[in-house]
C-alpha cells in the first residue's frame, strides 16, 4: 500500500490532476494521498474544470473528485509545517501534475516558498520518486536546463504529450492513456487497454 503526494500548480492541464486523483482514491495499492494545490493551482483549476477549490475542508477533495474521501488529505500550500515537509514522513512518490515553470525554476533551485516546493525539495534529499509532468510551449533554455538539472538528480520529468498509436477517439482516451503511464512509473497496478502490442497488422495477425 502506497502513500502518494500530489501537487497541483498553476500551469495548464488541471484535468490531469483531477484524472489521478480519481484513479488513486479507488486503487487498492494506495493507501494514502496528500494533495496540496498551490494559489495558483487554485485559480487554474477554477478556469479550466469550473470548480471552486478554494478553502481548507474537505469539499475541495468532492469537488475535485466527484465523492467523500477517507483517503485524500488536502494541506494549504502556505502550511510549511505540514507532514509531508519533513522527511520522517513517509511519502512513497510525488507527482507535480501539471508543473508550472515557475515551480519547476524554484524546485531546480532549491527554493522552497511553499509547501509544493518544500516536499518536492524533500523527495530529492531523501532519494524518493519525484516526477513532475511540466506544461509549457515552447520552452525556453531555462525551463529545459532546469529539467536537465533535475533529471540529473533522479526526478522523472515526464510531459503530458498525447500519443495517437492506440487510436484515441475522444479526450477521455487521451488523458486516461497518459495517466496509466503514470500509474506504471508509481507502480499502481491498473487494467489499461491501450499497451502497445507490437503492429498487428505486420505480424499477421487480424482481428
Ligand atoms: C489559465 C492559466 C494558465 C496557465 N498556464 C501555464 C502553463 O501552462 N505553464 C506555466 O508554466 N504557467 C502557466 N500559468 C502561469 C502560472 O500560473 C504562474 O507562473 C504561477 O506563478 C505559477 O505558480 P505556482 O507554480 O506556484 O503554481 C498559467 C496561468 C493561468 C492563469
């Protein structure tokens, strides 16, 4: 059973967030999920998904995933006192889903200004899986020497970019295909259906 931290900044791709968060509040292999939503998180997700994450109960955990949960605690970004600052707490993984460049810059630099920050900073010295999914087009040299820099230390930088092989047919398929990579690299199982299987076609076979 896996104890998984989540933040969510300010960068575009909120429903990515909102997509795992689902998954992980049924999967069986977690047993816990500390979820911290930056200031400007809040804002991204009021724009993109039309929700109202605003505030310290647990109704931001409904609006975000649909129901109740006993497993999904929400921290305020501006409590650095929290859990999952420390490194006694033990936090399997975490995923920064969508990672602005800003964080992405303050995490590459060891700045830590809010909670996002200072878990992440606190993943790299204690050696856990980091894996932040950066969104921006185009990137310029600092966001991509901030990623190499990363990278070096062990973090996973693994961008949200959609593949087609699996003949996705609606947004739902792209996002749900994109979120099981994830699920592979934390290491929750899942029934994905879309694996590559090599080219049918090419190997005769015809279904
Ligand atoms: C609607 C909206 C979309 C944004 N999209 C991005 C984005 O895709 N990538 C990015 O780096 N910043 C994006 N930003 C800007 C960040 O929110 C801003 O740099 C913020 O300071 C990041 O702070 P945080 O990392 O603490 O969340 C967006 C802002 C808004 C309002």
């Amino acid at each position: 059973m896996k104890s998984i931290t989540i933040g969510i900044t300010g960068a575009s791709g909120s429903i990515y967030a909102q997509r795992l968060l689902v998954f992980l509040n049924k999967s069986a292999d977690v047993s816990r999920v500390d979820l911290v939503i930056s200031q400007a998180g809040i804002r991204v997700v009021g724009e993109e998904l039309g929700l109202k994450v605003a505030g310290t109960d647990s109704r931001v955990v409904r609006e975000l995933i649909g129901q109740d949960s006993d497993k999904v605690f929400l921290h305020q970004a501006s409590d650095i006192g929290a859990t999952i600052a420390s490194g006694s707490y033990l936090s399997d993984a975490m995923i920064i889903i969508p990672c602005s460049m800003g964080s992405l810059g303050a995490i590459s630099s060891g700045i830590t200004r809010d909670l996002i920050h200072r878990a992440a900073d606190v993943m790299i010295k204690e050696n856990r899986l980091l894996i932040l999914v950066p969104r921006e087009t185009p990137f310029n040299v600092i966001h991509l020497e901030n990623m190499l820099k990363l990278a070096r230390l062990g973090v996973r930088i693994i961008p949200a970019m959609p593949s087609f092989y699996h003949h996705p047919k609606t947004i739902d398929d792209l996002i749900d295909h994109f979120i099981h990579r994830l699920l592979d690299h934390l290491g929750v199982s899942h029934e994905q259906e879309t694996r590559w299987e090599g080219s049918k076609k090419k190997e005769g076979i015809t279904k």
